[in-house]
C-alpha cells in the first residue's frame, strides 16, 4: 500500500514532467494536441494521487485545495468533452507553481 509521501512524490514527479512542456508557453499548448493530452494525463494523475491521500494529511494540510485537485482529475475522465483548455492552461501556469512549492516544502520538512 502506498503511504502519502509516496504519493505526493508522484505528485511531485507529475508536476515536473509538466513543467517540460508548460515552458513552450501557451501557443505551444493550444497548438499541438500531444502536449495538451500529456498536461491533461498528469493533471489526472495528480488529481488521482491526491485522493488517496489519508484524511490525517488532507486535515494537516488545509492550505490546498485538495477537492479542487480531485474534482478536476474527475472532470477530465468523466467529462472530457467539457474541458476548456483556457482552463487547464491557468491551472498549469497558476497553480502548479503553487501546489509544487507546497508538496516541496512539505517533503522537506518530513511532517508527513
């Protein structure tokens, strides 16, 4: 079984892989397909690590949105159709500079 470090690791290590390709800036995302379906499978993976974190975390750490992370992961697999990519690109260039920072100052700090 997989304990929280371990999945705010893959969180982590999700974030990162993002950052490869966010940094090609926004046309790049609206322009090729591959990049948006690569932002959108980590954001998912995000949103799935995220769920399974013990409810002790969740109550440890409420300076993250954690059902915003969630809800997001289950709007892109149960309503794909809806997803606006103006959305996910402010998620990718606003937010996760805040959640890495969190999930980084955490494993530092070993509280988990």
């Amino acid at each position: 079984m997989r304990n929280d470090k371990e999945r705010l690791l893959h969180i982590l290590d999700a974030i990162q892989r993002m950052e490869k390709y966010a940094k090609k800036g926004k046309d790049a995302f609206y322009e090729n397909e591959l990049i948006q379906n690569w932002m959108l499978r980590h954001l998912q993976i995000i949103g799935e690590a995220s769920q399974h974190l013990s409810p002790t975390f969740y109550q440890s750490h409420p300076e993250i949105s954690w059902k915003s992370i969630i809800g997001l992961r289950n709007i892109l697999v149960h309503q794909y159709f809806d997803i606006d990519p103006e959305l996910i690109w402010l998620v990718i260039e606003s937010d996760l500079p805040y959640l890495k920072k969190k999930i980084e100052l955490i494993l530092e700090s070993n509280s988990i």
